[in-house]
C-alpha cells in the first residue's frame, strides 16, 4: 500500500483591509444597565429605575369623568415600568382645569380606578395616582360658568383645554381661607379613595402653572394672610396637603412632584430667586412624610439635547430621600444619572407614550418609536393602545 507524503496547505488569503469606521458603542447587558437595577421607594419594591411619568391623555369622555377600560389597556401595556404614576387626576369637582381628566373623588371613579389597579397588579405592576388640582389654570367652562380659584385675582395668562378647545385663562377669584382648607380636605380624601382603589401610593402635582405651584409663586400669590405674604406662608399649602395625604397612608409612598425649573408664561421664571425659595422648600420636605422627590429638570437647550445633571444634583444634596429625574432623557443619559448617584430612579414621558415596552426595548438596545403629538387629547383608541410591542427574540 502506497502512502502519500503529507504537505502543507498554503495559508488562505487574507480579505483586503479596510478602513476602521467608528463603532456604536456597545449597549450594556441588562443586568448592567443602572436602570433596570431594582430600587426601593419606601414600602415598594421596584423591579428596575424606569418610571412612567404622569401623561396627560384626556381619555375620560365618559360622564363623570371616570376612567374606562381604554385606560385599564393603556396602564396594563406599560405594567413593565419599576413604577406607573398616573396622569393627574382632579381630586375634587373645583380642581377640574382641563377636558376628559378623570377624577378621584366619587365612587364611580374610585370602582374605575379599582378595574386599572387589578389589571396592572395581575401582570406585576405597582402604580400610584397623582392628586391634580388647577387652580386658577382652570376654567369657567369647566365649572359650570364660575370663575375659577387662585391664591390672588391675578390671572395666570395660561391655556386651559375645555370641551370646545383651548381658551385663554380669566382672572380667578382669591380663595378664602376656609375655602384652602377645604382643598385640603379634598386632597387627603383624595388620597383615600386613592387607598380604596388599591394604588400604591399617590403623588401630589405641585409642577408647572397647577394650584400648588401658583401659592409658590410670588408673583401670583400677593396674599398677606397665613397663605402667602413670606416664603414660609406661601410653602404652607403644600405641606398642609403633604401632611393630609400621609394620613391614609400611614406616611407610606406619598410622593411630591416639583419644577422649580419653569420657564412659562408671564409669571414662572427659573431665576436664582427662585431656585432659592424651592431650596427651602426641599428642605423642609425632610422634615415631613415624603417618600421620594419626582423633580423635572430645565427644557433642553436644544431639540435632542442632554438633561443637565447639575440641575437634580442642587436637589439631591437637599432632599434626604430618594429622587426620580424627569425631562429629556434617553437610555444612555438615564442611565448615566443613576450611575452617578444624582438620582435614583429616571422618568419617561413621551418615550412611554409610543413605547409601551419601554424598559424591554432599553434592555434590548432597540430603536424607539416615536409619538404623534395630533393624538395626545384627542380621545378613543388612537394612538394611545395601539403603539406596537417590540417582540422578545433569544440572542437580541
């Protein structure tokens, strides 16, 4: 038997070198992600740092304003966030300010609410309601032609939402004392029907032109009484509310939403004066049942922009509890706030609008979808429970 002598084979070619082009940096494996590390928000545990902001999505066009199985089907689809907070919802009949909001202050609402709990509960979800209240934003329109209420007959020069479209605000009426202190009545009422209708906690709306914000205001709040005159009486609705809300809940995941950034309108001004007057305000929040801070930050300088992370960290060294960041971020900015401690917890608004799997698609690295801003108030299904899902494929 003959046998061949084994040779070497000679190298392959090697395929022509090209040049290097630069490189997407690569997405993070989820458990590396700070944002899907999971966190503590008082007695609730969260699954990961990516929160639903409040949206604003005037579904409730039913009489009453009482929500409807479209929001039960919106909160179930975004049941993945490490926490729903709900769109504002009015805490009495007087707070109404803006069309088809649900409220929270009578049974048929409190059962309604109780249907969105079950279904975001059943799926593992955990979701607290946010107690909204317009104040002098409002409008006759939608108090059956009286003037709304503000701190002082100053009028807010504001855009109110009513049945028939957008109208300028009108000069409110000063509240009277007994009449604050039945709004605050109306918030820790509020907050109990929040507590029957199996939330997880609530969220007072102290941002932008609301109720809370106009008493902040000095420029809109001229009163000299026990409510306004010095930053300590103009702060004190808002700690009498926080103070009213903790009852029902044992002091338990109550948080306060605050925007000392706001630049809007003729009064709301983000200069050092008042970046002060909300310093000391933060402060005092330590010194009273608050749970965490949800803090939005300054519009972007420009469309695309990066979030300042200066403008949470002023807080952060104030407040002692956790902070959720909100305005303008993404995955990599969001992710790089909390791994650098300025926050705890991120929130997502116009992202959760067209992402119903928003956290997915973050762990994933997918592209996302973007909104259509035609359908934010229009009412029915569009645009609101029809945004696609990203499928979950092994090796993505």
């Amino acid at each position: 038997m003959s046998t061949a002598r084994a040779t070497q084979a000679p190298p392959a070619p090697q395929p022509a070198q090209t040049p290097q082009t630069p490189q997407t940096p690569p997405i993070p494996r989820p458990a590396a992600q700070p944002l899907l590390r999971p966190a503590a928000l008082g007695d609730l545990r969260l699954p990961n740092r990516v929160i639903m902001a409040p949206t604003t999505r005037a579904r409730a066009a039913a009489p009453g304003l009482v929500p409807t199985e479209l929001h039960a089907a919106y909160y179930a689809q975004r049941a993945g966030a490490g926490l729903i907070i709900t769109e504002g919802t009015w805490v009495g009949e007087r707070a109404i300010g803006f069309a088809n909001v649900p409220g929270i202050y009578s049974e048929p609402q409190v059962s309604a609410w109780r249907r969105v709990t079950e279904v975001v509960h059943a799926l593992g979800g955990r979701i607290v309601l946010q107690l909204w209240h317009a104040g002098a934003t409002s409008h006759p329109d939608h108090l059956g032609g009286l003037l709304p209420g503000g701190p002082s007959a100053v009028n807010p020069y504001e855009r109110s939402f009513t049945p028939s479209g957008f109208k300028d605000t009108v000069t409110p009426r000063a509240m009277s004392v007994a009449e604050i202190e039945s709004t605050v009545e109306d918030h820790r009422t509020a907050a109990e029907n929040a507590r029957r209708a199996g939330f997880d906690g609530v969220e007072i709306h102290a941002l932008g032109p609301s109720l809370i914000p106009q008493f902040l205001n000095p420029r809109l709040n001229r009163r000299s009484d026990a409510y306004g005159g010095d930053r300590a009486r103009r702060r004190r609705l808002l700690l009498d509310i926080v103070d009213a809300v903790a009852g029902p809940w044992d002091g338990r995941c109550v948080g306060v939403r605050l925007s000392p950034y706001w630049n809007a309108g003729q009064w709301f001004t983000a200069d050092e004066p008042t970046l002060a007057e909300y310093d000391e305000l933060v402060a005092c929040l330590n010194n009273h049942p608050v749970t965490y801070l949800h803090l939005r930050g300054p519009d972007l300088a420009a469309p695309g922009g990066t979030p300042d992370p200066g403008a949470f960290l002023r807080y952060r060294r104030i407040f002692d509890g956790p902070l959720i960041a909100n305005l303008g971020f993404d995955r990599a900015s969001g992710n790089a706030v909390v791994e650098a401690g300025t926050a705890d917890a991120v929130s997502f608004a116009t992202h959760f609008i067209a992402n119903p799997d928003l956290v997915t698609r973050f762990a994933l690295g997918r592209e996302l979808a973007t909104g259509d801003p035609a359908t934010y108030y229009t009412g029915g299904a569009g645009g609101y429970v029809d945004y696609p899902v990203s499928e979950w494929r092994d090796g993505m």
